[in-house]
C-alpha cells in the first residue's frame, strides 16, 4: 500500500513524534518592536552577575 506525503508524515509523527517545526525563525517574519522591546528587557533582567558590566 503506497502512502501519500501527507499520510507518510503523520505515519512518521506517530511513531517518532514531531520533532522539527514546519517552519524556522529564518521563514517567520521579524517580531513587531513591542516584542523585540519585550525580550530585550527580559534579557537585561535575567543577566547573570558576573555579566555586568557595572
């Protein structure tokens, strides 16, 4: 019995589960500033110690 494309990804999503994503950060377009504004901030509040600069 042949399995169509589809039919033989959702066969291997089955047995091994999904591992990659459909599509990367490199095929999504860039986040809105807000976003971007917000991550930064995350990564200037979750710095470790010995990576201030102060």
């Amino acid at each position: 019995m042949a399995l169509s494309a589809a039919g033989r990804m959702k066969r291997l999503d089955l047995v091994f589960g999904e591992v990659l994503p459909d599509s990367t950060s490199d095929d999504r377009p860039w986040p809105a500033e807000a976003e971007s504004d917000e991550r930064d901030q995350w990564l200037r509040d979750n710095r470790p110690p010995h990576h201030d600069t102060t």
